[in-house]
C-alpha cells in the first residue's frame, strides 16, 4: 500500500488504469477507503478510460488516523491529496468526489483553480452544517465500530468486504474529524472560480439532492445529473451508471 508523507501524515493512494489516459483523482465519503472504489465496481469502468489515483485522506483507511480534531481543518484535509499530486507529478488532473470526499475535492480545486481539468461532484453540500447536541454521525462514532455498521446497514446493502472495513473503522480518528467539520469553512465562494467543465450528481431521494442540484446555479461550466429512485447510499453502488457519464464527460485529452 504506497503511501506519500504530508507533514508526517502518512497519505495513502492506489493507482490503476491506463497512463496515457487523463488523471482521474478519486476521493470517497467518510470512513471510506481506496478498497470501496475497487469493490463497487468503478475501477473496472474507468480503467481503459483513466489513469486513476485512489486517496485515503488522513482518518480513513490505512492512512495515519489523527484523534486532535485540529489536525482534520479543511485545508488540511485538502492538502492530503494535493501531497499526493504534487507527489506523484500529476498534470491536469480530473478530481471526483462524493460526499465528504466532494467537499474535500472542491476545497482542494478552489486553492488552485488553473491547476484541475475538470471536477465531478456527488451528494455534498457546500457549507457542513453539524449540531453536535443532534448529530447521529458523531454519537454513533462515539459508540464505535460496531454501531458505525450497523447504522450503515440500517441504509444501504454492505457488502462482506464494505462491513469487514467499517467493522474496524477507527471511529475515535472518525470522531475527531467530525468535531473538525463543525468549524470548517463555507464554500459557497468557490464554484464561481471553477472554470473547467463540473459535473455535479446525486441521487433523487439523497439527502444532499436540493443542495447538490442549487449548485447547478453557481458553476460557469456544468451539468446536473440524478438518478432515479436512488439515496445517498443506494447511489454508490450505481457505478456504471455514473461512470459512464463521467467516460463520457471527460475523456477529451488533456495536456500532460
């Protein structure tokens, strides 16, 4: 499992896909790793199409896992895959992220717009909105990783593999980012200076439809897509739904 320093956090990455092909960066959601974006069947999609670099940013996977929350500030999060970027000489990267790895996604694309190829965005919001006396994520975290799967299996089918990982989630890391993620910044400033094409996408019953589909409103360049009958977590496993779209989308060739 390669992994790239970023002031002593250990960054880990995946590679696969084809190297003549643009960059595809792929962050996910949280307490999720490189391992979901194999086993939900993306890679297998996009590999002919991408040179694809999976991120697990700090607190997920096999990453270094933190428990000060001041180490989960936004932009630190961010500069977990520019690290990875800068380290491996990407050029003109695509970014994809979904749920929190959206956020972390824009944030990382606002610092230095001229710098990205093109973005593609599912089920976020652009301002974490967390009220830490009614917020079931944070009190699940704090009771561990068994209750962590069982609310994910109260929402979504979970796979052997998806249960076996979020079973040894280190939720106190998990924890701490959440606390972080009360205080991290608005970015409704951002979408108006992304430039490149955006592909923005949520599923039609995703808590985060409304929010994702405004942001449609804010892009110079984008396109809005939604799947039917899908929420938040029956979307991830839509895989060729979106990634055909994104084949689609982005598969102009870039400078390298």
């Amino acid at each position: 499992m390669p992994h790239l320093n970023n002031n002593n956090i250990a960054v880990r990455y995946e590679l696969a896909g084809d190297e003549t092909k643009p960059v595809l960066v792929l962050i996910f959601g949280i307490s999720m790793s490189c391992e979901d974006w194999f086993e939900l069947g993306y890679i297998a999609e996009l590999a002919s199409s991408f040179r694809i670099v999976c991120v697990d940013p700090r607190g997920h996977g096999v990453s270094t896992r933190p428990l000060n929350p001041g180490d989960y500030a936004l932009e630190k999060m961010a500069s977990d895959i520019e690290a990875v970027i800068n380290g491996l000489s990407l050029k003109n990267p695509i970014l994809w992220g979904y749920s929190l790895g959206a956020k972390i996604a824009l944030a990382v694309a606002g610092r230095n717009p001229s710098a990205y190829h093109g973005l593609i965005l599912g089920g976020f919001e652009l301002h974490s909105v967390v009220d830490l006396d009614n917020d079931l994520v944070a009190e699940t975290f704090a009771r561990g990783p068994q209750a962590w799967l069982s609310l994910w299996r109260q929402m979504f089918d979970v796979s052997r593999g998806m249960a076996e990982r979020l079973a040894v989630s280190d939720t106190k890391a998990l924890h701490a980012l959440r606390l972080a993620e009360t205080r991290w910044p608005s970015l409704a400033g951002t979408p108006n200076k992304i430039e490149v094409p955006v592909l923005l996408y949520a599923g039609e019953h995703c808590f985060f439809r409304d929010a994702t589909a405004r942001m449609a409103k804010q892009f110079p360049d984008v396109r809005y897509i939604e799947h039917p009958g899908c929420n938040h977590f029956d979307l991830m496993a839509e895989s060729s739904w979106i990634t055909g779209e994104v084949i689609n989308n982005f598969t102009a060739p870039v400078a390298r």
